[in-house]
C-alpha cells in the first residue's frame, strides 16, 4: 500500500489520549497525522520542560516517564507519522448533510497567537479529537485579583517552566487534583500553608471507599496519590476537608484569604472564618472539557461530556473521542481511551484481543471516573459566598449583583437576554471561564419548567466558531491542501 | 515574596539555561531561553501587566490559554496570550489594556 493510498487518520491533541490514540492507529496499519498546540507532546499530565532548558534529568518531575518516553519516541518517529507541533485547530468543517466522511481540519502553525502563521487544512479518513480539559474554578470575592491562580497554572508553571507561583501558598478547591498541585509547589521549594478540599471527609470517603475493587484497578493513579499524601504529611502540610477558600483579598494582589468551614452543600457555617496570609493562592473546583472542537463537528454530548459509543464513535460521521472530553477519569483513562479510540479509527479489528482487552480496562477507568465525581461534587451553596460586587465574568467585569438584576427582570431573564445585557460571557474567553458559573446562577435564579424541580442543568454547550485564535491576515491567506 | 524561577544550579532536573533579554514597556528583563512571556515576566517579581475593562489589574491566571487574563503586545501583534508563547530574545513586549473594540 502506498502511503496516500493507506487509511489516513487525523489526531488533535498529544496529551496521554491523543498520544495512545496515534499509536494505537499506527498500529492498525494506518498513517497518522498528531496535531498539538504546545511545542512537545505529552499533553497536561506529561507536561515537558522546553527543550532549550536541556533538563539532564526531567523524569524527576513526572510519573510513568519510561513509558511516556518510549511511547512519543516511537510515535513520533514512526515513518507514517507526521507530527506537528505547535499548530493549533482553530476550526472544523463539516461535510455536507448526508455525507459520511470526516470533517475538514483548519489548522495554523507557528509561534502561538503570532501573525505570521502558515494555514494547513487536513482531509483525514478518520478524525479523534483529544483536546483534554481545563480548570473549573467557581468565583468568589477577589479571585480577579493577582496572585489568585488556577491550580492547573500553578501546576503548569512549577512543571513546565520551573517558575514557582509564591511561597506563601494555599491550595483549595475540590478533587484529588489538588495533591500533585501541592506536591509540584513542595518539590519547587515553595511552603504549602494548608491544602482545602471543599467536600467533607464524609462524602470525600464514602465516594472513594466503595467499591474497593474499582481502585485496585487503577493501582497506578491510587499509588500516585498516595505518594503525594505521604510527601504532604513529610512537609507537614495540613490536608483539611470540608474547608474552602472563600474571599481574596488584597491591594493590586493577593495578601490574604478567608477560609471557612463549609456544609455538605458547601454553604459557609458563619463564625468559622479564618484570614491566612499568603503571597499566592491556587484554586480548582475541577475540570470542564474542551468541547468547542467536538461541538464544530456535530458531536452529541451526554452529561456535558462529548457522547461515545463502546469504541469512542461519537455521534459524527468519522470523529471519535478520548480523553477528558468524554468524562473526567485522569491520566490511565485518558491513555487506554485513546488506544481503543485510534484502533477503531485506524480501521483495526474490533473483535481482536488486544481490542477487547483495552475495551475492558477502559470500563474499568470508566467506573473510576464515576467514583472521582462522587467523591468530589461541586455543592450547591457555592453562590453564598458570592457579593453583589463580585465579579462573575472575568473578561467583562460582570458582577453578581448585575446578573442577578439582569435574571430578575421579566424583559430579560432569558439566557441570552441576560448574557447581552450584561455582557457576561462576551469577552476575549468566551464563556470558557464563567460559562458553566453563569449558567448554572442563571438557572437557579429562574429555573425553567424542566428543572425547576432541583435537577442541574448541564453545563452550556460552547459554540464557539473559531476554537482557537486566528488573525484576519492568516486568514485571508490560501492554505496547504491535502497534506 | 513573588514568582520566581527555580536557580538553576539548585533544580534537581538538571538544567542547563541559555539566557535571554526581552524589553517589557522598553526595560529590559533577563530570562531564559525556553521561558513563555508570562515566566519572564513572573520571574521578575511581575504579578500584573493588563488592566481589565475597569482598570484592575490581571496576570496569569489559568496558565494555559484559556481565560485571555495574561494578553500582551508582542513585537507589535496585539492579544499575544503571554502564558503561551515562548519568549524569543530581543521580543519587545509591551503591555495592553482592554480597549473598546477589541476582540470580543
Ligand atoms: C493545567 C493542567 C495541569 C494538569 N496537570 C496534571 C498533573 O500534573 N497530574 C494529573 O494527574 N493530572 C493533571 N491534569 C489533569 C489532566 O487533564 C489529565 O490528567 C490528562 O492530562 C488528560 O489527558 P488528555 O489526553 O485527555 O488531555 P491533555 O493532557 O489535556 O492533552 C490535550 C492536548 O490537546 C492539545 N490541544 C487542545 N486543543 C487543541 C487545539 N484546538 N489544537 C491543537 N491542539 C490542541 C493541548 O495542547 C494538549 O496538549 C492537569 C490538567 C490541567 C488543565
Ligand atoms: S493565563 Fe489564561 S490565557 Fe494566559
């Protein structure tokens, strides 16, 4: 088979999924083609240090590198793959109706965000998207404040270029996220004053405790935690549930928070708070997928997260997913998604062993992600810390106060009423950041008929035409074809 | 303290740095090669450099090119996200605020 006759398959994302879903097409006998934003493969979990750091000993920094390594050099260098770095999909083109093939792939490549970038478009046979997800982080008074950071950039600074956030540093939120985020701050020389989880011990224990089995499958990630566990108890670095960050507060930066303890559904119990003097603050009340590339191909979601099938099919003709946009379940399951996704995709049988095998450890990781949410929800009392002069939307400045003026008023409390006046959601993020927050607040202050009855609404769907950032100039340029 | 960059001398990773200068509103700032923007200027003991619609102040805040909190001015191109793009030595940098009629 030539190589232009050979089944074609188009990867966005070289996180743990992506890279998997390569090397498992590569596999199915198929030629690849591995798209990533960032300069290096490896995603978030295996973040790289840059190159020009010529780092003698980057292991030190990661779990499972061994593996890691020897999986990107042998994609990577696999003679039917192409691997491009830092180009980003900033759209896809979906085939007319009735038409079974894979969207169109719009990509730019060159330094991020710069004006000169070469445009290439891909036709691929197949398409897995894999574009992971990024930290939820719900407001509260002075999170606009500098020196308040996700926990996902605290984690990406200390991993991926060796700069640590502050040395005064509480971590807070929800989820086991939280642990390697304290660890990387310890491990940089930081002093980690106390890590909060918001959930209580109670509900924290109970999602993790049942079903025993279920852990003992994803030894990996259970003996990952554990690890952090014992270095936080080392430094003596207090692990708190039922306790959260709920004020910022500082001149031009961050100088001190306010913790509280907190109810199950996350309400403040009042005469509790404590002022904490730190230099920085990281906060991360979970993840929310990157849906804008799955949402421009037509794909389904079920419960927020994109909508697949036994082997990673969504509902679009030809594009399959793995990783978080499918469910939050961490790296093992973002890795073993990807493998059943870049068989199916490679055209590779699926009633082979190795097929099945990877379709059982995927359950598995599967099940574990249930467990995750479990133990970790995000509880229903979180607006209580709110103020009327808090700010919601960090790119249009939009208060609390505003929004609930806005949703309260009979002319305009639908959704996009609401959005348009005040313009919430509007800025330069596009809803990525305060989405979810808006959304759900909107929903409580006037629940439509469907929900009223105290279900959730999903988070909204983000539409977002142009997924990632492109310049007039670029545009406007002929792209590469048929690469 | 602020932000800074682990010495390299003491990173158990081993590094082997390359410097690098870039000018931020026309004074210089040392980095290292391999650094975004965002690192350089953190390093420098810088937590802010954008002013919001109102004025307040903004920096990084996911650190990975989601929330547009940490956008620059990069050798002219406006709305550079500073937590993405490497620093190149000699890249003049200057800082922005939120103007009517941006990108929305
Ligand atoms: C900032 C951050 C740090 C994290 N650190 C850890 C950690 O240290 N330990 C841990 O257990 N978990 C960590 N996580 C959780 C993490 O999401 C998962 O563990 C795991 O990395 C998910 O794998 P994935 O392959 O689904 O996605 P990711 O690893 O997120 O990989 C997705 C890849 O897709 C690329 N991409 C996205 N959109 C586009 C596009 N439009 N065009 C081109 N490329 C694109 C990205 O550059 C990225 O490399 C982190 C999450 C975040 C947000
Ligand atoms: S810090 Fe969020 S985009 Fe750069």
């Amino acid at each position: 088979m030539t190589a232009r006759t050979r089944r074609h398959v188009a990867v966005v994302g070289a996180g743990p999924a992506g890279l998997a879903a390569a090397a498992a097409a590569l596999r199915a006998g198929a030629r690849v083609t591995l798209v990533d934003a960032a300069e290096r493969p490896g995603g978030q979990y295996h973040r790289m240090l840059p190159e020009q750091y010529r780092a003698a000993r980057p292991e030190r920094l990661h779990h499972g590198w061994a593996a890691f390594d020897r999986l990107r050099r042998h994609v990577l260098g696999h003679p039917r793959c192409a691997w491009w770095a830092e180009s980003s999909v900033w759209s896809l083109e979906r085939p007319g109706p009735g038409d079974e093939t894979a969207p169109r792939v719009h990509v730019v490549r060159g330094p991020a965000d710069g004006a000169g970038r070469e445009r290439l478009v891909l036709d691929p046979d197949a398409l897995v998207l894999a574009p992971g997800a990024h930290d939820r982080v719900l407001p509260f008074p002075g999170w606009d404040l500098p020196g308040v950071f996700t926990a996902g950039a605290a984690q990406a600074l200390a991993k991926g270029e060796r700069v640590v956030i502050g040395d005064r540093v509480v971590v807070a939120g929800a989820g086991p996220f939280l642990l390697p985020v304290a660890a990387s701050l310890l491990e940089a020389g930081s002093t980690v004053l106390e890590v909060l989880e918001a959930n209580p011990a109670a509900t924290v224990l109970r999602g993790w405790g049942r079903r025993p089995w279920e852990l003992a499958s994803q030894a990996g990630k259970a003996g990952e935690l554990a690890e952090y566990t014992a270095l936080l108890a080392r430094h003596r670095v207090p692990y708190r549930t039922g306790r959260a960050v709920i004020e910022a507060r500082g001149d031009g930066r961050v100088e001190e928070v306010v913790t509280a303890r907190l109810r199950a559904d996350w309400s403040v119990v009042s005469g509790t708070e404590r002022i904490v003097a730190v230099d920085a603050v990281c906060v991360g009340h979970g993840f929310t997928p990157q849906l804008e590339l799955p949402l421009a191909a037509g794909c389904a979601l079920r419960e927020g997260f994109v909508q697949v099938d036994g082997d990673q099919r969504t509902t679009a003709p030809a594009v399959l997913a793995a990783g978080e946009i499918t469910g939050i379940a961490g790296a093992p399951a973002a890795r073993v998604e990807g493998l059943v996704a870049g068989w199916a995709a490679g055209g590779g049988d699926a009633a082979a062993p190795e097929a099945r095998a990877a379709r059982r450890r995927r359950d598995r990781a599967r099940a574990f992600a249930a467990r995750l949410a479990a133990a970790h929800p995000i509880g229903d009392g979180w607006p209580g810390w709110l103020r009327p002069e808090t700010v919601v939307c960090r790119c249009e400045e939009t208060t609390y106060g505003a929004l609930c003026r806005a949703a309260d008023a009979p002319a305009s409390a639908a959704a996009r009423a609401v959005k348009l006046g005040t313009r919430a959601g509007l800025g330069p993020c596009q809803a990525r950041i305060c989405g979810p927050s808006v959304a759900e607040l909107l929903a409580r202050r006037s629940p439509p008929p469907d929900l009223a009855a105290g279900g959730h609404r999903p988070a909204t769907p983000h539409h977002r035409p142009v997924a990632q950032p492109i310049r007039l100039g670029e545009l406007a340029r002929p792209p590469k074809e048929n690469l | 303290m602020s932000p800074r960059l682990l010495r390299a001398d003491a990173d158990p990773v081993g590094r082997h740095d390359t410097p690098l200068t870039v000018t931020v509103n026309g004074e210089p700032l040392a980095g290292v090669a391999g650094q975004t923007v965002a690192g350089v200027l953190l390093a420098s003991g810088r937590r802010s450099w954008r002013a919001g619609p109102s004025g307040a102040p903004r920096g990084v805040f996911c650190g990975i090119g989601v929330c547009f909190d940490c956008l620059v001015t990069v050798n002219g191109e406006r709305d550079v996200r500073a937590c993405r793009r490497r620093a190149a030595d000699g890249d003049v940098v200057t800082t922005q605020s939120r103007e009517p009629g941006d990108a929305r």
